[in-house]
C-alpha cells in the first residue's frame, strides 16, 4: 500500500541516483589533471576473466600529471597496457616491466572542446532520467487520487513537490557540468 510519502521518497531516491551517475561519468572525463578515475574503471583481460584495473593494481597520481598503476600481479602488465591502449583515452602508457606510467598531455583546444561536448550530452541525459522519475511520480500521484488513497489538494500538493525536487536536481546537474566545464578549461 503505497502512500504520498512513499512516492515522494522514491522519487527524492532515483534522482539522486541519476545526479550520482553523471558524477561518476564526470569522474572519467580527462581534463588535463591526473585523476585515478580516469582509469580505475578500465576493463582488463585479466586470466580470461574482464576485471576491473581498480581490482588488480594500485592506482596513484605522485605527480599533477602523471598517473602510476602498480599491479598487484606484475604478470598482468601487458594486459593493463593493452586494456589502457583499447579504452583510448588519449594516453600512451609506458610500461618499465615493474610499473605502468600514464603521462597526461595537456588538452589541445579542439580535444577540450569535444569533452565539453561530451560533458553536456552526460548532462542532459541525466536530466531526461531525473524528467523521466517525475512523470512516474506523477503518474503514481494520480493512481492515488483516483484510487481515492489521498485527496485532490494531497495531488495538487504530491505534483508541486515532485516539480520542486525536478527543478533541485536539474539546478544541481547543471552546477555539476559548469564545475567540470571549468576544471576542462584550466590548463
């Protein structure tokens, strides 16, 4: 049995989730600074099975420009070199047989502008998801009503908060891409 508050709880939930999804996505854009998210999340052949590089190696940035991947299992270089060349990232590793070092170039205006680009698509998919929760929350607002669990100003109420939440959390998104679209555009 599904009240007002619930559907509000949900919705407060799944757009939250969908702010959380671009961040990640963000976290894996390069922007000229050494971010281990930028390779964390790289699927390596690892023995016949796809891991992910956080799993088999230590990831750090000793320097604003340089990311070092320390495997765990130095078995498994050539693999993570290969695994980093297919994600193409832009980076080529240099792998010294005990480490694997990923120099970070500086963005060229044209590679800058594409990731803007890129960021900003991130964006609006994640505000058509935080669109698509309010018309489900609508919809369940209106099945209350008619179903007689809550009356016609408890729905007038439910869609306004609904609304407010969208409105938050599409404020957010395009905070979070304005952040990011600056830390892209320093050098």
């Amino acid at each position: 049995m599904e009240t007002l508050d619930d559907v509000l709880l949900n919705v407060e939930e799944k757009m939250s989730k969908c702010v959380d999804h671009v961040k990640s996505q963000f976290s894996g854009l390069r922007t000229g600074k050494a971010s281990p998210a930028l390779v964390e999340n790289v699927n390596v052949d690892y023995y016949g099975t796809s891991t992910r590089l956080r799993e088999i190696a230590g990831i750090s940035t000793p320097e604003p420009r340089l990311i070092v991947i320390n495997p765990y299992d130095p078995t498994a270089l050539g693999a993570i070199e290969k695994a980093i060349l297919a994600a193409n990232l832009g980076i080529t590793p240099m792998n010294d047989g005990k480490i694997i070092r990923l120099p970070i170039p500086e963005l060229s205006e044209e590679r800058r502008n594409e990731m803007t680009k890129v960021a900003k698509r991130m964006a609006e998919e994640g505000k058509v998801a935080i669109r698509n929760v309010r018309r489900e929350a609508n919809d369940e607002i209106k099945a209350l009503e008619k179903t007689g669990k809550i009356t016609e100003d408890d729905k007038e109420s439910g869609t306004k908060e609904v609304q407010k939440l969208t409105d938050d959390y599409t404020a957010s998104l395009d905070s979070i891409l304005t952040e990011k679209e600056k830390e892209m555009a320093v050098v």
